[in-house]
C-alpha cells in the first residue's frame, strides 16, 4: 500500500470514528432544560397614532394613548362581576368613567339600566354608539364625549372604571359627595384609605391580567353629635367605618351602609336611616324617634395619599 493510499485511509478512518462519537455524545446527553418565562403582569404595548392609516374605519389598539390613560379593555366576565357586584338593574342610571370601546355600558344597557359612557377620544365614542347600535340598546346606552373630571355624576346610582390610582384618588372627594348609597366599581385600582366594602377577583379566558373588581358604597356624612332620647350619640366617621359613645358609653358593632346606621349598646340594638341634619331610627325608648344632629366636627383637610 503506497503512502498516499495510506494517508486517505486514516483520513476516513478517523472520520468514521469522529462520527460515531458525535453520535454517541448526541444520544446519550441529556435533551437541554425547557425555559419557560411566567409573567405576572400583562405588559401594555403603546400604540403608535402615526401608523394609523387615516382612510381606514378606526379600530381600537390596547394601549392607544387617551387624556388620562391608556385604553385597555376590560375582560367581559370582569364586567359582568362589577355589574353583579353594584347589583345593576333596570331602576339603575349608571356611568362609566372612561367609557372606551362602550362595553360595560352596553352591558349594563342589556340588563334594562339606563347607561352613560364618559369618554374623551371621539373616535371611541362614535364606535361605542356603533356597538351600542348594533347589540340593539342604543335607546338605553349613551356616549358623551367629555373629561370625567367635569362631568355631573349627580344622577348616578352606579359608577363603573378602570382608571389609575391617582386619578381615583383625584376623583374620591367628589365621589365622597355623591348620594350616600350610591355603589362605585373599580377595576383592579382602590381609592386609598377609603377601604373597599367588596373585593372578588374572576378566573376567565378573557381575563388573565386586571381581574380584581373592588366595590364601595357611598356612606352618608354621620360624624358630630345627635340627640337621641337615649341621650347624646357622639360619632367619629373614617368613610365607612364609624365608631362613637351614646350618653357617654361605648357603642359597639357600628356599621354604616349608605345611609343606613347600626349599633348596639349593652342588649340593645339601634337602626337609624339618615338624611343630611337629621336621623329617623329605632331602639331603645322609645322604639322609634328622630334626632337631629346638634354639632359636627370641622372637616379635616383630605389626605394625600396619591402616592400609595
């Protein structure tokens, strides 16, 4: 056999034997560890306004850019638990702050409640009033453009958002006014020290990131001194939560609900339906009277906790 013979036989050789090796290395490791990557919060894309092709019907992009906030929906079965939750029916006027695509108006509309979206894009105003038209509630479901700040919430027994915290901190001190007993829903965001009476979160196809409905109700202004026939009923009031004596001892098991106060002192129980200056209640002696309140504390200066 001639060098060059030899030579080309060892090179097929060792390459035969590299090849073998790779395969065996490739066979007998191990496959590389599968990554999974978990987000915990849906990331909201900005939508680009310059990309919009002027000629084409609008459609709304999650995370357009609007006054206040970005628009992103909220999911339909969110929508449904905040209207469960504000127990919204035909003898309800509600309003939807920040009403985007028209969706929990429509909804609302559906269920016999006369409905308001506020809304300042125009573009998703006149596409609300075209779903609106098109689920057949258009003489229920109306849309005006406007800022929330401004708008008259006065005939509301419902307010329905999806805000940011600062602005429903921004928004609390005129909710605060509102008719006691109105019910507000937020999605995902609070109102700061105004602790929610209700909070329930859903599980839902639609729904995998702001899925928290958190629910109040608007209490009447109870804080200062009454007079009872039972004697002085002297209250302190953080929002809802009340606590007070009643001719100079303890009341226990306050709770107020809109309008509407309760309390016990030693074996009785006490129900008071309250209105501005006066309150109408039963419990004690007699079983039912009226007081007035004699004296209110001055109102303290609101807390800014926008940074919470």
């Amino acid at each position: 056999m001639n060098s060059g013979f030899r030579q080309a036989a060892l090179v097929v050789g060792l390459t035969a034997l590299i090849g073998i090796g790779f395969v065996f290395w490739i066979t007998a490791s191990p496959p590389p560890a599968k990554t999974t990557t978990v987000t915990t919060d849906a990331k909201v894309v900005m939508a680009n306004p310059d990309q919009r092709d002027p000629n084409a019907p609008f459609e709304p992009t999650v995370g357009q850019q609007g006054k206040d906030v970005v628009w992103v929906p909220t999911g339909d079965e969110l929508v449904k638990k905040m209207l469960d939750m504000a127990n919204v029916t035909a003898k309800d006027y509600l309003m939807d702050l920040g009403s985007g695509d028209g969706r929990t108006v429509i909804a609302a509309a559906r269920r016999g409640a006369t409905a308001v979206g506020i809304e300042f894009n125009p573009d998703m105003v006149a596409l609300s009033q075209k779903n609106a038209a098109a689920a057949k509630v258009g003489d229920r479901a109306t849309f005006i453009r406007g800022d929330l700040f401004q708008a008259d919430l006065s005939k509301a027994t419902v307010i329905t958002m999806f805000l940011l915290p600062r602005i429903n901190l921004q928004l609390r001190p005129k909710l605060l006014e509102l008719k006691p007993g109105t019910r507000l829903v937020s999605n995902s965001f609070n109102m700061g020290e105004w602790e929610a009476d209700e909070t329930a979160t859903v599980e839902a196809e639609d729904c995998r990131s702001w899925c928290t409905a958190l629910f109040w109700i608007v209490p009447a202004q109870v804080d200062g001194t009454w007079q009872l026939p039972a004697g002085p009923l002297v209250l302190t009031q953080a929002f809802q939560r009340v606590k007070g004596t009643l001719n100079g001892r303890p009341i226990v098991d306050a709770e107020l609900r809109g309008d509407h106060l309760t309390f016990g002192q030693g074996s009785t129980k006490y129900s008071a339906t309250v209105t501005d200056s006066s309150m109408t209640g039963s419990g004690g002696t007699p079983a039912s009277w009226t007081a007035r309140r004699t004296a209110r504390p001055p109102r303290p200066a609101p807390k800014d906790d926008s940074a919470n």
